[in-house]
C-alpha cells in the first residue's frame, strides 16, 4: 500500500491509501487496491482539470518521510 498526496487547483488536498496510482495520456490520476485474489478495481479517479499535482510518500536515502512529485506529463505507475 502507498499513501498519496493530492493537491487540487482550487486549494484542497486529499490523502488517499491505495495499492497503486497511474496517471493516463490525459492528465487523469486513479487510484487502485487489490483485494486478496489479487484482482485490482478503482477507487478513486482525480479529472486532469481538477488536478494541481500528486505526491507519493517515499524514505528518503536519509532515512526521513517525505513527499515526492510525480511527473506532470506522460504515463506513469506508482507504487
């Protein structure tokens, strides 16, 4: 499971858990969970026009939290 950090363009922020995170061609972002089959299902999709950015917690090599930004563009997966 990964703990993400959305920030939206009108000034909120959501923390969300989930399995994993993508973001389409589009700008969209989801978010997914597996149950314990092993089968993913959606749980949350974020629009693209809706959406500021999106950060996963991540141990830095200095053994502290922190948020790290995912690209802006392009398709990416995020555990």
């Amino acid at each position: 499971m990964g703990t993400f950090l959305a920030k939206m363009t009108d000034g909120s922020e959501m923390i969300l858990t989930a399995g994993r995170a993508t973001r389409s061609e589009g700008g969209d972002v989801a978010f997914e969970s597996v149950d314990a089959r092993g089968n993913w299902s959606r749980t949350c999709t974020l629009r693209a026009a809706r959406l500021d950015s999106v950060h996963v917690r991540r141990i830095g090599e200095n053994g502290v939290a922190q948020w790290v930004r995912q690209s802006a563009s392009g398709r990416w997966w995020c555990y």
